[in-house]
C-alpha cells in the first residue's frame, strides 16, 4: 500500500523544524518513506502506515495548538505499487529522465 500525508500546523508559516521531527518519527518507525515539497509518501502495511502517521500528527499537536493532517491511500490488491517504481515507470513514458523528479537525496549546497 501506498500512502501520501501532508501535515499543516494552522499557527507554523516555516515547517522545516516541524517535518524534521516527522521524518525522524518515520526512520524510529522504520517505514519506507519519500520526503517531497508538499507531502511524504510512505509504503508499507496498512498498520505500519497508519500507526507512522498517527505518531506524526500526535508529535505535531503536541508542539502546536491546531493541525491538519490530509492522507491519500493508493491500496492495490493485484501488483501492488512501490515507491521506487512510480517516477521510473512516468521515465519510460517519457523515453527519458524527469531530472527534476530526481532530487531525491541530493543535497543542494546549503549550509544547515
């Protein structure tokens, strides 16, 4: 199963502080995850993606008053879909690579 979840604290403008404690919650979790711009797409059982994002927004509601947390599922019973194959598979449409598609893990020259 597929799952993507977006996490918006109503009183936060900056995230970056709060998606980092996500995404340590996600690696403590163990759970195949993709970091994007707007959203984390996650892989697994449908317990090991909801208990994921649970402790998620918890965490969150702990460190602000109000949060919204949006969760798209993709649950496919034949040849179910893995991250690693959704931007290869858009790639062999195209005949090439979505370079821009693959920022994934490329660490962009700041200084943290």
């Amino acid at each position: 199963m597929l799952a993507e979840f977006m996490i918006h604290p109503t009183d936060e403008t900056h995230m970056s502080k709060t998606i980092a404690r996500v995404v340590e919650i996600l690696e403590e979790a163990g759970v195949e995850y993709r970091l994007g711009p707007m959203g984390t797409a996650l892989e697994g059982d449908w317990q090991q993606i909801m208990t994921a994002i649970h402790r998620c927004h918890c965490q969150t509601l702990s460190e602000h008053g109000r949060v919204v947390t949006t969760i798209t599922i993709d649950d496919r019973r034949e040849h179910p879909h893995h991250l690693d194959e959704m931007v290869p598979a858009v790639e062999e449409e195209l005949g090439r690579l979505a370079e821009r598609a693959r920022v994934v893990g490329k660490f962009r020259g700041r200084d943290f």
